[in-house]
C-alpha cells in the first residue's frame, strides 16, 4: 500500500465516522483510532507469517548439513510449523475477540520471536523441529489479528478494499521473496539467520504495537473461553492437515494418513455439535448462514488448491531443471512479486467500477490461463523470459485480484464482536487449500514424472491447479451482490 492510498483509507475512514457518527473502529464512544500503526501491524505481522512458511526451504540443505538432520527431521522442520499453523488459526482468531487484539497480537508476536530465537541457536534436530512448532502457534495468532486490524478500523467500502487488497499483496510478497530473503541469509551469513532475522524485526514492530496501538477490547467482563470446542477444532484441523500432508508420501489410502484424516473430521463433527449447543462458542455456528462468509471461504479454500502450485513448482522446476541458484531462483520471482503489488493497487478501482463478482471471475481466470500458459512452455531448454517471465504476469495478477476479492467479501457483515473469528476462519480455509494443493498436486506431478521427466510432471501439476481454479469461479455467482450480506 502506498503512503497515498494510506492517507486516503483514513481521511475516508475518519468522513465515514463523522457521517455516521461513530469511530471507524465499531467502538461506541471515543475518538477514531490513529490508522497509521494499525496498517503496520497488519501489514509487518502478515509479512512475517508468510515468509516464514518459505523462507527455511533454500536454508534446508544447510540446515541438514549443519545438524546432521535426516530425511523426515527436514520433512518436519517445514510441517513442524505448517500444521500448528493451521491448527491453531481459529483459536487465535476467537482468543482476539475475547481479550483484545492488541494482547494477543503482542503474545504472538512474543511466542514467534523467542521460538525464532530458539531455532536460529538450536544444536539439534529436536530443538530446531519444536522451535519450528511453537513458531507455528504464535503465527497463528498472529495472523487472525492482522486482517480483523483491517476489519473493524475500516468500514465496508472502497478503503477496506484497497487495505485488504495491500494486505494481501503483502501476504503474496513474503512467500514470493522467501526464497531469495532465504538464499541470501543462508549464502552471506548462515541459515540460523534465516530463523534470528524475526527477533529485530518483532521487537521493533512490537514496542509500536505496545505504544501506539489501541486495544479493540472494552468490555467490563469477558466471556469464557470455550475449551472443548477449541481442543476439538484445533485437533481436528492439525490431523487433518496432517493426514493430508502424509499422502504425499505415503498414498491415499495408507493408514498413516487416512488414520488421521478421519480422526481429524471426526474431531471436527465433534466441534460442529459443541458449537451447536454452547452458550458462548469458539466459532458461531450462526455466522455460516451469512452467504458470503459461507460461500466465500469455500472459494477461497478451493482456489488456494490451485494456487499453491505457482510458487512450489516453479522453484522445484527452477532449481532442478534450469539448474538456478538459490539467489537466482529468489530474483526469478520478482516479477511475480511486482505483478502482485501492481495488481492489488489496482483491483479496488476496476471493482468498483465493474463490481466485486465480476472481478472476483475475471481473477480467477486470469490466473487459470496463466497457469495453463506456464504447462505449456515447462521444458528443459526453457529460458526466463519464455518459461517464466510470460506466465509470471497473468499468474500473480490473477490471483492477488483473486485473493484480495475473497478476503474481502467472506469477511463482510460480520459484527465486532466476530471479527476476529471470521478473520481465523479465512486463513484456516487458505491454509488447509494450500495444503490440500500440495498433496493434490504434488501426487499428480509425480505420477507424471514417473512416465516422463520432472518438467512432465511440474507441467502436469500446473495444469491441474489451471482447471482447479476455472472450476473454483462456478461458485462465485453464489456470492452475494455488494450490500447484501445473506
């Protein structure tokens, strides 16, 4: 987001709270929150999050080397922080709208700094995989907090977009510059810096939190936290991402991933039927009956199967077939990067100008003949300009107007009081497709290079996630008009 579209988000935020009479935040009484340290934040602790996910996977030949880590121990430093990430989402985002978003932004940042710290000194495999877990936790935390910032200081309108569609942007920049943030920590210094770069950063971002950010929660008595339903949800969906994970190795239909893939939805029934009969839930059941929370969660969800494939893929193909340095396959994705940025500046004008639904379609196939122009030209002999800079383009812009849009319209007539389980909600859905989309296609471009070269499969997988994604956009028409929230 730029300091122009910054400064018109709250010059809108603040005319729309002297319209109505109200602060921008939903608060009752009291001036409108200063919106400069809400989009730091939102936007440092989003950044973080993400590149956290990928910034370790060029560091993790170092990391094997360093600690003489074996083959599964380097599988769990990435799931170590994959699955406590999804797992806990939901619980950070109801933890927020019971005891304030201010509190529990600064415990998780506090949690995923000192694991940061942890792992970056760790001196074996134990210590770095737990370090990696807790690191998870306190990102999901984290993350809830920084969209329902966004949520509840910015009315429905034209400045909630552009700050979600920043937001966003911010999101794909992390994952998108992981790799080259990783490769040059790793080649210039050591891959522990890859972990001990979050410890400056968080303590920054955090005394500007401690100072200058005012806390959401008000009420004279906080409502109690539902523990069965967030014992039941938080193991339900950390054995289901688990059991998904497990496919990719071991098959479908092995016992070590449909055993926790039944526990997991076992669980989850489990937490539907606490939710359903609880005076105070983790989750309100009621909130399933607005139609763009429902519908666009499931969207979301299912477009993030094919999405995943644009930054996995292509740094398999990169590196093992273009034979690309870490540092070089990290600056190969910097148009991507700035396609996404240019992209999410722009999609709040052409919506309100031809409308969220349409543009939400026009996103998402965008991003599907992308990914069907990037199979096409997956071959050995490739160049950056013909295998990667062409597809890049139609790819990254397609999926921040996606991601943006759907952001925004599954977090919209949701109450206050809600907004951070709403918020725990859709990084849930775009965390559970992601891994959903790894299993997926990471089974179908396996099976491809088994009767072909790596590029066969990678070409194969990007063409899956292309159809995956068309397929998503038959759902958007179920999406309500703007102004109607059911």
């Amino acid at each position: 987001m730029t300091t122009t579209d910054a400064a018109e988000a709250t010059d809108e935020t603040d005319q729309t709270a002297q319209t109505a009479g109200t602060p921008a935040t939903g608060a009752a009484t009291g001036p409108p929150a200063r919106l400069w340290p809400v989009l730091l934040a939102s936007y440092i602790g989003q950044f973080l999050v993400v590149l956290d996910v990928s910034v370790v996977n060029v560091a993790l030949p170092s990391m094997r080397d360093s600690l003489h880590l074996s083959g599964s121990a380097l599988q769990w430093v990435v799931n170590g922080y994959a699955l406590t990430f999804a797992g806990f989402l939901l619980l950070g985002g109801r933890l927020s709208d019971l005891f304030g978003h201010k509190r529990v932004y600064l415990a998780g940042l506090t949690l995923f700094a000192a694991a940061s710290l942890a792992g970056g000194l760790a001196q074996s495999d134990a210590v770095l995989i737990s370090a990696r877990a807790a690191q998870g936790i306190g990102a999901a935390f984290l993350a809830p907090v920084t969209l329902s910032l966004l949520t509840r200081a910015l009315p429905e309108g034209a400045a909630r977009t552009r700050a979600i569609a920043a937001w966003t942007a911010v999101g794909a920049a992390g994952g998108a510059t992981g790799g080259l943030i990783g490769g040059v920590l790793t080649d210039l210094a050591s891959w522990r810096w890859v972990l001990l770069i979050n410890v400056p950063v968080g303590v920054a971002v955090g005394a500007v939190v401690l100072l200058w950010l005012r806390d959401s929660h008000r009420d004279a008595e906080r409502p109690a936290l539902d523990l069965p339903g967030a014992v039941l949800v938080t193991g339900g969906v950390g054995a289901v991402a688990y059991g998904i994970t497990e496919t990719e190795s071991a098959g479908w239909s092995s016992g070590s991933a449909l055993l926790p893939l039944l526990a997991g939805l076992a669980a989850l029934a489990g937490f539907v039927a606490v939710e359903a009969r609880t005076a105070q839930p983790l989750m309100p059941l009621r909130l399933f009956r607005i139609r763009a929370v429902a519908v666009g969660n499931v969207v979301t969800l299912v477009s993030m199967v094919g999405a995943f494939a644009m930054w996995y893929f292509l740094t398999l193909y990169m590196q093992t077939v273009l034979d690309y340095s870490a540092i070089r396959t990290g600056l190969a994705f910097l148009p991507h990067t700035a396609a996404l940025i240019l992209a999410s500046q722009f999609a709040p004008r052409l919506t309100a100008r031809f409308g969220s639904r349409t543009m939400t379609v026009a996103g998402g196939l965008l991003t599907a003949g992308g990914f069907l122009w990037q199979a096409a030209v997956l071959d050995a002999d490739g160049t950056f300009v013909s295998a990667i800079l062409g597809p890049a383009l139609p790819m990254a812009a397609g999926i921040a107007i996606l991601m943006a849009l759907l952001t925004d319209v599954s977090t919209s007539g949701v109450g206050e009081r809600d907004a951070g389980g709403v918020s725990g909600l859709v990084n849930t859905s775009r965390q559970i497709g992601a891994v959903l989309g790894l299993a997926v296609l990471g089974t179908i471009a396996a099976s491809a290079a088994e009767h072909g070269t790596p590029e066969d499969g990678y070409a194969r997988a990007f063409l899956a996630g292309g159809l995956i994604t068309a397929a998503a956009m038959l759902l958007v028409p179920f999406l309500p008009r703007p102004g109607r929230g059911a």
